[in-house]
C-alpha cells in the first residue's frame, strides 16, 4: 500500500514539475535569428511577426540580424545555443540547398536542428524586361527552342533557388537558356530593367513594385496557381501539367528543444498569422501564409534535400 502511495505521489510530483517547467516558458526575452540583411523577404517577415510574438509571450521578441555565408552565418547561431526556446532562427529553401553547394557544412541540415513551423512561401516570377519582345511564356519557350543557349536569365549564384526553379522550368519546357550568376537580387533586377538580361525567375517581393511600376513584365507564377497580387498573370502550371516551385520561410530552433516549448513557439506563430492584420501586411509583400506542424516541417525539409540532390546531380553534369 505505502508504495503504490509512494508511487501515485512521485508521478504526481513530476507532472508538477513538468507543469511548472513548461509555464515558466519565457522568462526573459528572447532572440529571433534573420540570416539576412534588413530589408529582406527574412527580415520583413521577422519584423511582421515580431511584436505580435512579444505580445504572446509577454517578453521582448528581439529580432536580430546574422547575414553571411549562404545563410549560414546566422542558422549556425541558432545551432549552437541552448536548446531552451530563447534563441530561434528563419532559415529558406537555401537551408535544403546549401548542402549540395559546400564541401563543408558547420551543421547537419536535419540532426542539427529543431522544426517548428513553415511560416510563408515566396511565389517566384518569370519575369522580362518591360520592351521585351516576349509577351507571354510561350513566345519565350518558342524562341528558346528556337536558339538554344542563347538567351540569358539571371540567378543570385548557380544552385541557388533562382536558378533551381529556371532549371526546372527549362526542364518541363525542354529548353535551354544561358545562365548568369549574380551576387545578389538587385543587381539582377537593375540589370533586367536596362535590358542586359533577357530573363530571369524571381522572388516575387524583389520584382512586384517594379512590375507594378511598368519597368518589369511578369510572364508566369512558378506556383501552381496565380497569386492574389497578381491575379492577372498566368501560373506556369497553366502551361506545363504539376509544375509548383516556391522558396520558403520556416522557424527553427537548435536540436534539444523540449517538445512543450516547441509547440509553444508553434501556437505563438499559428495565433500571430490567424490575425487579419498580419495577413494583410504579408499579402502586401507578396508573402503566402503557409504554416505547418513540426513534422510536416521536417518531411518538407528532407523532401527539398532529396529533391536539390537530384537538380545538382543534372546541373554538375551539365557543366561538364
């Protein structure tokens, strides 16, 4: 009898303990790593989500911004600190890349890391310059069929994900174009709108303005339907059956992180995007609310892996 007592008293005791571990989740603030520089697609989320997380969790949610190395400057942060909820990280689509692009990593993509929600998707654009003979994807495919390697597209760098999505693309048209890898997105689009590049896929915040504005001339949506923003351009799965590409934003946090924190940090996000208002200012960006469940994160993250192996595969034969 005294130790079936014993027994009921101990697991009771350590619900208590796990109940009050739990609820003393935060304490003192916390940090949110942006990989990038301000003004990012990264740091414009960031800075959407970030007083509606330091509202949730009545402490400061302090965004802090780690740009370098393909992202890696900044998920290494996030990597190595204490797997107590206090420090987060953004990572993209390149988090799935940058394993096929260097030789050596400072952490494991998967084993190194703790899911916790996809938070948007970044529609791309096949995107022209605005006096450009191609008025639709089917005068830029005719006519890539028509002179292979002879048109240029841009990309932030070869195996970045605007380059992955023009392979795909040149793929499902069965064409092929000339690449050129940039530094950076802006240069493209600079270098677009003077005419120096014939095309290039794009994130959808780098070019939606400037589409806007008349300077750029959107062909189609690399997502498998048209976007809200704008509604008028045809998605290239309208042409080629099942094609869907969009880069993507998730949160993570280092290996470790208890079950009960992590699902916290999910509920905070899952409440901060239900708001009308947080989703209007992501419309604004181009951004498309995309939120998940800790595992659907990591099986979408393993999925992006297998599938990037098989596009370096294809691109580092080609180069040969």
């Amino acid at each position: 009898m005294f130790k079936q007592f014993l027994k009921v008293s101990v697991c009771a005791l350590s619900m208590v303990v796990a109940s009050q571990t739990f609820a003393a989740f935060p304490e003192k603030p916390i940090r949110m790593i942006v990989p990038s520089s301000p003004g990012s697609a990264f740091d414009s989320l960031a800075r959407v989500l970030e007083p509606e997380l330091s509202k949730y969790f009545k402490q400061p949610v302090v965004v802090h911004n780690l740009a370098g190395a393909s992202n890696m400057t900044g998920t290494r942060e996030v990597v190595k600190s204490a797997p107590d909820g206090y420090t987060v990280g953004l990572i993209s689509s390149t988090h799935a890349i940058n394993p096929y692009m260097h030789a050596k990593m400072p952490y494991d993509a998967i084993k190194d890391i703790t899911p916790i929600t996809n938070l948007v998707v970044t529609p791309l654009i096949v995107t022209v310059p605005a006096n450009s003979p191609y008025k639709t994807l089917a005068d830029l495919v005719a006519d890539a069929k028509a002179h292979p390697d002879t048109i240029n597209y841009g990309s932030a760098g070869v195996g970045n994900s605007l380059h992955l999505a023009t392979v795909l693309l040149e793929n499902a048209a069965g064409i092929k174009m000339m690449h050129a890898p940039y530094k950076g997105g802006n240069l493209i689009v600079n270098d677009l709108i003077a005419g120096h590049l014939q095309m290039a896929t794009m994130a959808i915040p780098s070019v939606l303005e400037q589409i806007k504005a008349g300077n750029l001339r959107a062909l189609a949506t690399t997502t498998s339907k048209r976007l809200k923003a704008l509604p008028d351009v045809p998605s290239v799965a309208e042409s080629y059956s099942g094609f869907d590409y969009a880069t993507w934003l998730a949160l993570i946090g280092p290996a470790g992180i208890s079950d009960e924190v992590r699902d916290q940090w999910n509920q905070a996000i899952q409440e901060a995007m239900s708001k009308p208002e947080v989703q209007e200012k992501l419309a604004a960006l181009g951004l498309v609310i995309n939120t998940s469940t800790p595992d659907e994160l990591a099986k979408h993250i393993q999925k992006d892996l297998d599938e990037n192996k098989k596009l370096f595969e294809q691109i580092n034969a080609g180069s040969k």
